[in-house]
C-alpha cells in the first residue's frame, strides 16, 4: 500500500495556478519540514479531514502524484503536497490529470527531473564545460555586441516563450521584448511555436476583437456553444467539465434563470467541429445526448463550412441586424455578403458546395445553423459562445479561418453580452507584455533566416524548436551544420581571454557559422547544440504572474529554491543587458549604451511594476492591462485573482468580466469590422496537393490529455514514459486490416521531407483515410513531416497539413503488456 505525509496544521500554505493549460486552475501547496508531519485526525493536519476512515466519494484528499519530497538551497528538506483548490471558481476543486501530478514535475536529486540544468555551460569539442554566470554574461554579451556591431540588430535572432504559467510569466516576457525589443532593436523575433513573431488571430485583432472575450461562466449560460478545431476535454479539461458539461446536462439551469429573467432558457446545445470523434465529443454526448452535434468535416475545409453556416442565417434573417448597424462598419458588412457570403450565388448551391468538399451533410449544416442563430420563444435572441483554437488556426489559410469564425459570431451578434463571446480556448496561459515589435506584417521567417546563413546568433529560450517547428529534421540539419564552426573556434582558444574568444567566434561566423544559446530548464535537443547553455528557474521557483482563458491575472508564488544556480528568466535578461550596457560604456558608444539602460530590477515585483507602466487603466489598454494592480492586491485576491484589463475607478483596479460589453471594439472607429473569406476556397497549395496525392493518410496531430507539449516534464516521470515510448497514431481499424497493422504496432509514417517512428493505436475516431498523431514528441517529431508551407498573409504554418504513408515495423509485445489499447473517446 502506498502512504503520503500529511501536512500539519502550521505547515506553510500558498494559493498558486496551474503551470499548464490556458485554463489556469486554481491549487493549494502546503510546505512543511520533512519529518514533521500531520496526523490523520481533522485536527491534526492542515486539510482539517478525518483521514481515519474511508472517505466520501470526490472528497478532497492527498494522492501520491500530488506530493513531493524537496531539497533548499540551503540543505533543508521539506515535504509538498500540491492539491486543487475547491473555492477557485475556475476548476472548482478539480484538477486535470496534468494539474494532479504538479508536485511531480518539481525538481528533486532523487527523480528523474535531477537532470535539471544547474549551472551555466559551455560547449567544446571535448563536451560541456561548467562556468561562472559571470563568464557566461561576458562571452554571450560580448558575441551578441560583434553581431550587432558588424551585421545589425537583425542579425541577432531570438525564439523565445510568449506565454504564461511554467517558466512565462509577465515578468518573464517583459524583460525578454526589453532587451530584444526596445535595446537589441531585432526584427528577425520569432516565437516558441511557430516560425516568426506574430499574433495567431491577426484576423480576429482586424475585426476589432481581442482573443479572449468571454468569462469562463459565459459556458455555463450560452444556449450554444460552438466549437471548431479543438478538443477541450483533453486540452482545457476542467474548463470543458467545471461550465460546459453543466451546461449540456442542465445543471446550471438555475444561473440561467437568475440572469435572464423572463427571457426562456433550456439545456445547452453543442456543436463539435472536427475531423476526429474526440473525447470532447464522446463525453459531452454522455451529459447531453442528442443536444450534440458532431461535424466531422475533412482537412482545411473550416472556411467554407462556417461561411455556409452564416449564409443560411442571413437568408433565414436570424442575423442580428441591430448589431450590425450599432456596433460594426457597416460597409465592411455589405463586402462580406458578397465576398464571403456568395449572396450572388443561390443558397442550396452554397449549401451543396460546402458538403461535398467537406464531408459533411447538407442537414446538418442547415441544423448547425438553426442552432447558432435561430430566435428563441417570444424573439429573443439565442446566446452562442464561439471557441476554437489549433485545428482552425494551423489550418490551411489561418487568416481567412479566423475571418470566417469571426465574420459568424458578429453576424449573430453573439460578443459582449453573457452567454456568448468570440475566443479561441488557448494553449498555454497569456502573459503577453511586451514593448511593440517592429518587425511588420507579415512578420519575417526567421526559421528560414536561420537556415539562410542571415542569423549570427540565435538565442532560444524556453522552448525547443528541433522538436516543434516545421521542417524540423531541415531545421535541427543547420543547426548542426551552422553551430559546428563556433564550437571549433570556442575550443581552439579554450583558456584564451573573452576579446581573444570572440575574435575567433566572429572568424566563424563569417564562414558560415552561428552561436547558438540555449536558454531552458532542461536539456533538449536544441540546447545539447548550442554554444552557450543558460539554467532557468521554473514555476514554483520564482514568483510570476500570468493570466488564464477568462483573462484572470493572479500571482505564481516562489515556495521553492531552483536547482543550482538557475535563474528566473527576468534576471538572466537583465544581466545580460547590463553587461552590453558595460562594453558599449567601454566601447565611448553612449548611444547604444543607453539601449541597455533601466535593468535595475531587484525582485520579480519590480519587473512587474516595471511593465504595468504602459498600461493607464483607460479603455484604450490592451486585453493584458493591469493598471493599478500590485502583487499585494494579487495576494489578497488569492486564487479568483482580477480579470484583466482593469480600468481605474477612483484610484481602485476594477476588472473586466467579459470584453466588448460597451460595444466598442479596438479599431479605429470603434466598430467591429467584418473580415473578408471570400470564395473560391483556397485548396491546399500546389506543395501540398502534390504530397496528398501521393500517399495515402492525412496525419492530423496534436496534444493528448495526459501529456503536455513536447513531454518536457512527462518523459521524467515513469508512468507517463512508460505508456508514451513513442508518439501514437491514431488509425481506422478498416485501414489497418488492409495494412496488417495491430494496435501497439511499430509504425513508420513517412513523406517526401522525412519519417518517424509511432505506436499504432486502432480507433474508430478516425475516418478512413484519417490518422492522428501525437506531436513534439522527442522519441519522433511529426515536425520532421510538416512541410515549410505558410499563410503569406500571416507567416502561420499548415501544421495540420501533412499527408504520409504508414507501414509496419514489427509487433511490440512489451508495449501489449504494460498499456492499454481500449478506446479513448468513451465516456459513460
């Protein structure tokens, strides 16, 4: 049987967020001395619950995963339980299966997150030398002063974090766009998930509209709830349980009730836009059966669907025409009837087109219409809340997806009011503060800057671009190729001084060469290449602050030491900047030494003050605007926190519960404007629709609910490992009879840019033709598969646009013995 301490009644309590999901669920952390532990009597620990006996069922208790035995800087040894927060209004006490195994991600030199970066290092030849913070400001700022001295700020390129929880933060970010920004001066910025510096919803900011403008409680009113190209349970998990399940299966009927008075209110519907039967819609049919529907539609085909969706609403006339005239430019309006519309065209004929490229039934799109938009009884308007995320946005046409999705929900007039809203869901969380880029639109490709020989020197941090950017195996190939020639001129003046180094450095750079610096909490396949290895503090480590999917800003308290001498991001930045304020002092440049001015930070408060200048509390700040809050407020407020942006009401920080309530949008009129997705749908681009005709399956990808991003955390601890050797793929069990694949198989999908190993998994969640596959993975990238294809108009990748064979390996029976191969997508 296995035991965990329990936490006594003194033991030290913090309120903290999750470090995943754009969700943000609340949790509690109780720290005590190891040795010093509660009792199972209520009044012996510091839950007060009678641990004598067996509990209630969903009674708040203490799993393994949710406790942690860590070690101080200092030697002191000290226990952590880590447990979701019941009073959080977010998750409601619970806590996703990512969420529930937090005290296993900290850093311990007993697990398998020991192999923690601890100290700064330095590649040779001979392998990675540890050196001094102090050697390592010197080297890297001295090598990032030659670049800009003989190349320019653009020759500096940065892929770095833009988000919230582990590791971001709005401390962290800020001082990240300070100095690459506002000191560096670069526009050759790209961010941790994609190839350039830009924003994912450029179409949705056209409109007017920021990307999340609803209130996590809007789900729980919404007479419909649309989603497209995302699976919340597995991705936001306790968003899609604690306010959309409850919606669906009547439990917040009652809310309703209080909040509209005499207007009618029922069940919610849903309305599931994917290619896949996910868990999302499995589950959410269990808790509200034939108020779901599924519309299973082919790749890329989301423009056309949703324009076919909002035509049959304006024919109907359910469009919100007062709406329209009072809150939008109305000529944008009469464009996107004809544009995106087709009003020149007859309704059946759209209809028709719309299901014959996308698979999905006349019926059913006139049935989606009805419930997006048709009026209630007595003339009231239907409230439909509108999300999506990654399947429309690393679609085939990223500004023309969002423009569609968009162009519906103003159509309905379905933003600013309760029960409704216009957002994606989210990744990670937000924590976007930044001083502006200058880097214009669309932003440069700074994968392809890379891999031109245009970048001297790359710093990276937080993320691992090998695994996660298109054409990765192209990408990790310059790498190698590009990093090689520094490394030789870093080992030939081993023992030499700085200035002698970086001669050498520069030497090798103007053959072809590029120091890299890797800045992470782990070693990663892009950090096991770069020059220069920079240890970073993690969440728990140091304090942050970062908003959730409902805007919700609170504080991540510190409430351990990192490992080492590893250091908050913010710091690292900063010592960098002065240092290049140093040399350029030294240099009689007080011109480009002024760049590298005001680093003086002292504590993470400081930076966070420091950031919240940009912000004056008035209607014109940012959907991030925090004006007037301090970490003291943050404290006090615990886990319910303030939804950003906050507006000054005498002197006091107020927060904003759902965006464009008022009506005024973020454009220059202060309407919302309609964006353009006219006909004829784009099709795939000639790359792509040579790659689909040549091999056999779409390979759609993403997360699963068990796993974040690319296992950073997961593949250190064992049973997630264990049962994720590899990525899976998710098959037709039709298309593997013909292929003599079984489940738990070793696969090969391979295409015209390169292979990967995967675990075949059979499911009929797939159509035929179909497959999913997990991605960033470090046992097998889909990356290596993704073609360099990208929105002109955006610079956002087709990471949902790979076509690929798959072939059989051998069997692997060990894989049988240990895991499960039953369906996912089942839920009673």
């Amino acid at each position: 049987m296995t035991s965990v301490s329990l936490p006594p009644p003194n033991a030290e309590r913090f309120d903290t967020v999750c470090q995943f999901c754009i969700v943000g669920c609340g949790y509690r952390v109780y720290r005590w001395p190891v040795g010093q532990d509660g009792d199972s009597s209520p009044l012996g620990n510091a839950l007060g619950i009678d641990f004598r006996g067996q509990l209630p069922a969903l009674q708040q208790w203490i799993a393994p995963a949710m406790q942690s035995t860590v070690t101080d800087s200092n030697g002191d040894r000290y226990n952590i339980a880590i447990i979701p927060d019941e009073n959080c209004s977010v998750n409601q006490g619970l806590s996703s299966v990512r969420g529930g195994g937090l005290a296993q991600t900290l850093y311990s030199p007993d697990r398998a997150t020991s192999d923690r970066l601890h100290t700064p290092l330095l590649r040779l030849n001979s392998g990675e030398k540890p050196i001094p913070w102090a050697e390592a400001s010197d080297l890297g700022a001295s090598v990032v002063k030659a670049v800009i001295d003989r190349w320019g700020p653009d020759a500096v390129g940065m892929k770095f974090f833009d988000h919230g929880g582990g590791g971001g933060g709005f401390e962290n970010n800020w001082a990240v766009g300070r100095l690459f920004f506002s000191s560096i001066g670069t526009r050759t910025a790209s961010i941790h998930n994609r190839p350039a510096y830009n924003s994912e919803v450029h179409a949705a900011a056209d409109a007017g509209l920021v990307p999340l403008t609803n209130a996590y409680a809007d789900a729980r009113l919404s007479d419909t709830t649309l989603i497209v190209g995302a699976n919340p349970y597995e991705t936001q998990t306790n968003y899609f349980l604690a306010h959309m399940i409850p919606n669906i299966s009547g439990a917040s009927l009652s809310e309703k009730k209080q909040a509209f008075g005499v207007e009618p209110v029922d069940k919610g519907r849903i309305i599931f836009v994917d290619p896949r039967r996910t868990m999302s819609v499995a589950s959410a049919e269990a808790a509200g059966g034939d108020r779901v529907l599924h519309l299973q539609i082919e790749p890329g085909t989301d423009i056309i669907l949703l324009n076919a969706i909002a035509r049959i609403i304006l024919d109907k006339r359910w469009h919100d025409i007062g709406f329209i005239r009072r809150r939008a430019e109305w000529q944008t309006f009469e464009a996107y009837q004809r544009s995106s519309l087709s009003v020149d065209r007859l309704l059946a004929t759209v209809v028709d087109e719309a299901a014959a490229l996308t698979g999905v039934k006349s019926e059913k799109i006139y049935l989606a219409a009805e419930w997006i938009a048709a009026p209630k009884m007595g003339g009231f308007r239907r409230r439909t809340l509108l999300h999506y995320e990654k399947g429309l946005i690393w679609g085939v046409k990223n500004y023309e997806n969002i423009a569609s999705i968009v162009g519906l929900g103003l159509l309905t007039g379905n933003v600013g009011r309760p029960g409704t809203g216009i957002s994606r869901l989210g990744g990670h969380q937000e924590a976007y503060v930044r001083p502006p880029y200058d880097g214009g639109r669309p932003a440069r490709n700074v994968d392809e800057a890379v891999r031109r020989g245009e970048v001297k020197c790359y710093w990276v941090g937080g993320c691992n671009p090998i695994l996660t950017t298109l054409n990765s195996r192209s990408m990790k190939q310059a790498l190698i190729e590009r990093t090689s020639l520094v490394q030789d001129a870093i080992s030939h003046t081993e023992g030499k001084s700085t200035g002698v180094r970086v001669a050498r450095i520069v030497d090798a750079l103007k053959e072809g060469g590029m120091f890299l610096i890797g800045q992470d909490i782990y070693p990663t396949e892009t950090t096991r290449l770069a020059q220069l290895v920079l240890p970073a503090a993690q969440w728990g480590e140091m304090n942050l602050t970062s908003i959730n999917g409902e805007r919700r800003l609170r504080l991540y308290p510190k409430f351990m030491d990192p490992p080492g001498v590893a250091l908050p991001d913010w710091r690292i930045i900063a010592m960098f900047a002065k240092r290049l304020n140093q040399l350029y002092t030294k240099d009689r440049n007080p011109l480009m030494a002024s760049k590298f001015l005001d680093y003086d930070w002292k504590t993470s408060e400081d930076v966070f003050i420091h950031a919240r200048y940009q912000y004056d509390g008035s209607k014109n700040d940012s959907m991030e605007g925090y004006a007037g809050v301090t970490y003291n407020l943050l404290r006090q407020a615990g886990n319910e926190g303030i939804q950003t942006p906050t507006r000054l009401v005498n002197g006091t920080p107020v927060g904003t519960v759902r965006m464009h309530e008022g009506g005024s949008f973020y454009t220059r009129t202060g309407k919302a404007r309609f964006i353009a997705a006219p006909r004829p749908w784009p099709s795939y681009g000639a790359k792509l629709e040579r790659q689909k005709s040549k091999y056999r399956f779409w390979v759609n990808n993403g997360r699963a609910n068990h796993i974040w991003q690319t296992l950073y955390h997961h593949q250190r601890i064992p049973y997630f490992w264990e049962h994720n050797p590899v990525p899976f793929i998710e098959m037709h069990p039709d298309d593997a009879l013909e292929l003599a694949i079984s489940s738990g198989d070793l696969v090969k999908v391979s295409n015209d840019l390169g292979s990967v190993d995967a675990m075949a998994y059979l499911t009929m969640a797939v159509k035929r033709g179909h497959t999913f596959m997990l991605f960033g993975h470090p046992a097998g990238s889909v990356g290596d598969l993704v073609s360099d294809h990208v929105d002109p108009d955006t610079t956002i990748p087709y990471y949902k646009g790979v076509w690929a064979d798959v072939k059989r390996i051998r069997a692997m029976p060990q894989w049988r013995e240990r895991m499960s191969f039953l369906p996912r997508n089942i839920a009673t």
